[in-house]
C-alpha cells in the first residue's frame, strides 16, 4: 500500500519501497525526523488526518489475517477473541473518528464576561506534537493500536512501541505500519528494555503508556525530565463486590466470563470478589457451575496461554493448593492455568498483595457493607469496581464511596466497550484518560483565544484608579 503521507527528504536514512531501515536509525533520527514533519503543519489540516485514518481502516482489514495468527502463534488467542476484544474496538474507533474529527478539531466559541466588552472568545483545538505510545502485551492490537488512533485524529505524528513479550505480534503490527504510513508521521520501534530506555531518552510532546505500575513510575519520571505530559493506564487490584440480593446465577455467569476472559490478563478483571458470607457457599457452586458450563479450553478457542514463562511462574506462586475451592491445575509445558477459584482467602494472604493478572479468583466473604468498603478504601484506588446487587442504596454508596477509574453495575469489563465512556484510572491505577472524544483530547492542546477589535476600549482598568472606578469594576466582574 502506498504511504498516504508524502516523505520528506532525509540524507543518510536508508530507505527501501518507502520505509525506512530503522536499524540504521537512532532514537533521536526517529524523533527529530517526527518532530521536522509535524512543524511544516502537514498533520493539521482534518484532510490529512482522515487520509490516515481510512489508510489505518484499509490496513487493519488487509492485515487481518496475519494479526490473528500471529497472536495465537504467541499465547493462543483464538481468531474469534482477535476479532471481539481487539480488531472489532479499532475499527469502531476509527469509524468513530473518521466521522468526527472535523467536528472534534473545529474551533469552538464560549462566552465572554461583560467586563472584555467588545470581543469574542474562543477555543482553538491543535495537536500536541510528537507521541510516543508505549503499548501492552495483553491486548497488543488494542492497547497499541487504539491510542495511536486517538493521536492520529488529533493531528499527531506516532513512534508506536509495541510490548517485545508477544514477538510474533510485535512483528505483525510493526509489518502493518510500515507498509501503510510514512515513517515521519507513524512508526514503529521494536524491541525491549534497552530501546524502550533510549526512547525514553528523547523529548517527546506526549507520552501514552499502558502497562504495570513500576514501569508507569520510570515512563513518570522519564517524562518529567522534559516536562511532557503523560497519560499512564496502568492496574491494579479491582473488587468485585456481590451483594446477598443479587441475581446470583447472572451474577456467576457474569463474572466467570469476565474474570478468565483472555485467561485473567486484562487489567480491568475482577481481580479478587468480596461476596457477602451469607450467600458465600452459594456463590462458589454457582461460579464453579459456571466455569464448568464455559468450558474454558484452548482447544475451545476460548482460553488463552500465560505469556511467557515468567508470568506462569509468578501466577502458579500466588495459588496456595490448601485454599484450592475448585481448579489449580497448571502445564508448564504450554503455559495454562486452569481457572481457578481460592476460598478461606485473607487479606495478609500473597495473592491479596499485588495484581493477580492471570486465571485465579480469591473470594472473600464480607459481612457488613461498611467493613468491605472500608478494606477496598485501605488500598490504592483500583482501575475498576464491580458491584452486583438490585438493591439501589448499596450500588449508590459503593459508587458513591470508593474511588476507582471506572466500572459497571451487574457486570464487569464492559464499561470498556463503550466509547462515550472515558477510560482510565485514578491515582496508582492511571493518570489521564482515552477513547472517543476524550483520546482526542488526551492528544490535544486547546488554545485559549480572546479577539479584542479596536473601535472601542473601556477606560476603567486604565489610571488614575479611583474607588468610583473600582466599584463599577465589581459590579462588572462579580
């Protein structure tokens, strides 16, 4: 496919059928050579922005193939849970945008305090610049992809770097770039740590990572060397609070899927569930029924692998077989973990310490409201909550009294399909928000403008600054 950006010249980068070698270039060539095409204006006008968008849309379609087989390749991702939970939230996304960025981008009015008599005042939406995304491993297509959508729509050049750990995925996204955008307005770097450093290195106008609180604290702090601004999706612990009155066979069959949806390696699942003791019995035989029903199987194309080694490990550590309620079985020779269910768990316990991120579900009775939400509380705000009841005084005073990125009532995850939503955390689960509109305007600066004409100019703000003076400045400005 023919890059839809024209390429400007550039001495000394290696090029072959329009895409830069990148192997000969450095992190600083990568960004400076972003940051002289973005300065002529050419990303500004909305024209430029959807030629991008629709090249992105043709590409995703043509590459859909290759991106399915590369994630199964990497941790066994059915085509079927490709397509659901990534490839089907881009092209909506870029559906989206296609169809607002002009609106989006258009300059906006707002009111003018009598006191600026004459003039008229208004906003001016103008891209940030250079945008680094640094993408995660567990939904690569999505977590890469779907900010880089967002930057483009406002009008940003894009150095995408994609998580290393999926390599045949790394591989497929970058293959898609390369093919589809001109290097200076969208590329991609593969590789690990020491280039995700060197990257880090550089000045960047934006920074957009998705990943694990430790390595959102170096992005942080890589970040504020240059002052650039930063939106960090991170994790965390996410609750899922189920309360006696719920609808207890929903309720299972709802959480069940959520939780061991792509075999627990989603940063909004439910990570642990406090059910209250007296439906605690009651709620296990229903989840354990439920994830008998779902029949989670590689073979079924509905469960997934651990993605390396190192995560099989750190996950089988958190399972302690004496609190085994049902499942606890692991391969190692091709990474799964059965879903499994903990009970008789507690709070010191090591799977209550750190994010699980894989297929295991510690329950957690509770037996007032006050006490679970004030265990939630005692912790750092979580990306998610989850709260199942039909009862309207407990939903309102879980919303009402934890603190958490965002979530669903009688349901989980979900909340994340929807694009009128924004999405992202609170203080160790995030900082800053994305899709629809507000990916837009995590890329986006907004000009303030006040546009004075010359026939007239009150003279009270000038000398001699007399009490008459002052007093009609009050009424004038209160």
């Amino acid at each position: 496919m023919a890059h839809p950006a024209k390429s400007l010249g550039h001495g000394g980068l290696a090029r072959c059928d329009g895409i830069y070698d990148l192997d000969a270039m450095d992190m600083n060539a990568i960004v400076s050579t972003q940051r002289a095409f973005f300065e002529t204006g050419a990303t500004r006008p909305v024209a430029f922005r959807l030629q991008q968008l629709k090249a992105f849309q043709q590409a995703l379609r043509e590459h859909e193939e290759r991106l399915c087989a590369a994630i199964r390749e990497d941790f066994g991702k059915s085509t079927f849970d490709t397509v659901t939970t990534e490839l089907a939230i881009l092209h909506h996304d870029l559906k989206e945008s296609i169809a607002k960025v002009a609106k989006w981008s258009a300059r906006k009015r707002v009111p003018t305090p009598l006191a600026n008599f004459p003039a008229r005042s208004f906003v001016i939406p103008e891209p940030l610049g250079v945008a680094l995304v640094m993408g995660a491993w567990n939904y690569p297509y999505q977590l890469s992809f779907a900010p880089a959508i967002a930057a483009l729509t406002a009008g940003c050049t894009v150095v995408l770097k994609p998580s290393e750990l999926p390599a045949r995925t790394s591989q497929a996204i970058a293959s898609l770039v390369r093919g589809t955008f001109a290097p200076e307005v969208f590329t991609v770097v593969e590789g690990g740590v020491a280039e995700t450093t060197a990257l880090l290195a550089e000045r960047f106008d934006k920074i957009f990572f998705t990943g694990s609180v430790p390595v959102g604290r170096v992005v942080y702090q890589a970040a504020a060397r240059h002052l650039t601004p930063v939106t960090l999706e991170l994790g965390g612990k996410s609750p899922a609070l189920v309360a006696a009155d719920c609808n207890l066979a929903m309720t299972a069959r709802r959480l069940v899927w959520a939780k061991y949806l792509n075999a627990g390696q989603t940063c909004i699942a439910p990570d642990y569930v406090l059910v209250e003791d007296s439906i605690r019995e009651a709620f296990l035989e229903a989840v354990k029924g439920e994830i008998v029903r779902q029949k989670f199987r590689l073979e079924n194309d509905n469960y997934v692998q651990i993605v390396n080694e190192r995560n099989f490990r750190r996950v089988r550590a958190l399972i302690p077989p004496e609190k085994v309620f049902f499942g606890g079985g692991c391969d190692e020779a091709r990474r799964l973990i059965e879903p499994t269910v903990l009970a008789g768990v507690g709070w010191e316990d090591a799977v209550m310490q750190e994010e699980i991120f894989g297929p295991v579900l510690p329950v957690i009775p509770f037996t007032d409201l006050d006490s679970a939400i004030a265990q939630v509380k005692a912790r750092p705000r979580p990306l998610s909550c989850y709260v199942f009841t039909t009862n309207a005084e407990i939903r309102e005073r879980v919303l009402n009294e934890i603190s958490f990125g965002g979530g669903c009532v009688n349901d989980a995850i979900l909340h994340v399909s929807n694009p009128h939503l924004p999405f992202g955390g609170v203080g160790e689960s995030g900082i800053g928000a994305y899709h629809g509109e507000e990916g837009f305007r995590a890329f986006t600066h907004f000009k303030a403008i006040l546009d004075k004409p010359t026939w007239f100019e009150p003279f009270l703000k000038y000398a001699p600054h007399t009490p008459q003076r002052l007093k009609w400045i009050r009424r004038l400005m209160e």
